[in-house]
C-alpha cells in the first residue's frame, strides 16, 4: 500500500493530474508568441518519472518537469525547455490506513506578454490515518517551474513542502517587471494558521521578499 500511495502523490505532480484538475484551468499564459515572428506558440507541460531504484521497484523517487513548445495549432515541436528534476515526497504515515489515503491538487499557470516567460505552479497533497498514532496527518509539495519559452534554456525550479493559497504575478518592487507572489498556508502548533509569502524574480527565482504573518490564533 505504501508503494501504491507514493505513485498517487507522484501522479498529483504530473501532466496527467493538470488534465484532471478539478477546476477549469486558465491556459491563457502558455499560448503566446513565444519566438519572434508573429505566429503563437504553444508550450506544453511535461512531467517525466522516474524510477532509479536498483532492481526498479516500479515507484517512481522523481519526477523530471519541463514544457515542449509547438507551434499553435500543430504538433509540431520546436525544442523543449530545459528539465529540472525534484524528489518525491515520503507518505507522512508509517502506518497508513489503507482505506484512509485520499489526495487533491492545484494547478496554475502565470506569465503574460511581452514576457516569453511562462511558469507553472503545482501543488499537490496526500493524506492519511496513521494507525501507529491514531492521528490524522497530511502532505504537501508545491513546486514552482520556470521556462523562458522562446528557447531551449533559462529554466528554474524551486519546491517548498507546503500548501499554496495563492499565486499571482505582480510587480512588488516597482521595476516594471512582475515578480511572482506565492501565498503558503503554515498551520501552528496550537493549532491557528499562519501565512507564508514569499516574492520571487521570475527571471531566476531569486527571493525578493519572504515574510510570515499570522492568520488566526489556536482554539
């Protein structure tokens, strides 16, 4: 069951689980013209397992994110982004009711013209009844990935193992260029809800601001 529960987290992080969002997504930011010319491109999600166990036991430990870009309207593909790889997240129970293990996931995508930037925020959670402790406990791993479009190259990636409230583009520092504005949700130990916002330059992911606020006391 353990095995069966990483590959439901993994799948919350990947292509398929974008098509099965919940919500209707907002696919405005990744068609655009992205190489100069005039036409629109398209740039795709992708999300690779990967599974470097030795014999392979079929789980994947990472997932391998970046975008194929086509040309809008065909599957003709032009190049894709540079990949960036992170690790699965453990299963928060050691010993999970098997009939307990539910998962859920956010997508989003940002970026807007002129920029050729586009980037890709992904949340997903798992959670579980540990049956060693009688607790309820939940998981969580956002990830945050960032391509300039208009060529094979200037990606980043950052992972926090959090859950996101929001996220949005803005420009904080006035430049004329928007920074993005990520919103974590950071339960306390009794038991309120503290607010995590980090700025960050969507040129490199460099950390412009990263502040905590308080939400609501515990009960």
């Amino acid at each position: 069951m353990y095995k069966v529960s990483v590959s439901v987290l993994t799948a919350l992080c990947c292509s398929m689980s974008v098509a099965q969002a919940d919500e209707i997504l907002d696919l405005t930011p990744i068609v655009r013209d992205f190489v100069a010319g005039g036409a629109k491109e398209i740039a795709v999600p992708y999300i690779r397992y990967n599974d470097t166990t030795v014999p392979a036991d079929g789980v994947p430990d990472s997932i391998t994110v970046y975008f194929n870009v086509y040309t809008v309207g065909t599957t003709t593909k032009l190049y894709n982004s540079s990949p960036r790889t992170v690790p699965v997240p453990a299963l928060p129970c050691t010993q999970p009711d098997p009939n307990s293990i539910n998962d859920d996931m956010k997508v989003k995508f940002l970026g807007a013209d002129p920029s050729t930037r586009v980037h890709l925020v992904l949340t997903g959670s798992v959670g579980c009844w540990d049956q060693a402790d009688n607790k309820w406990k939940d998981a969580y791993k956002t990830l945050v990935y960032s391509t300039n479009a208009s060529a094979a190259a200037n990606s980043w990636i950052k992972v926090w193992s959090l859950d996101t409230i929001a996220a949005n583009g803005m420009d904080v520092t006035a430049d004329g260029t928007n920074e993005l504005m990520l919103t974590f949700s950071m339960p306390t130990l009794a038991g309120g809800e503290n607010a995590k916002v980090v700025y960050l330059q969507g040129s490199d992911g460099t950390v412009v601001y990263d502040n905590t606020y308080p939400l609501s006391n515990g009960f």
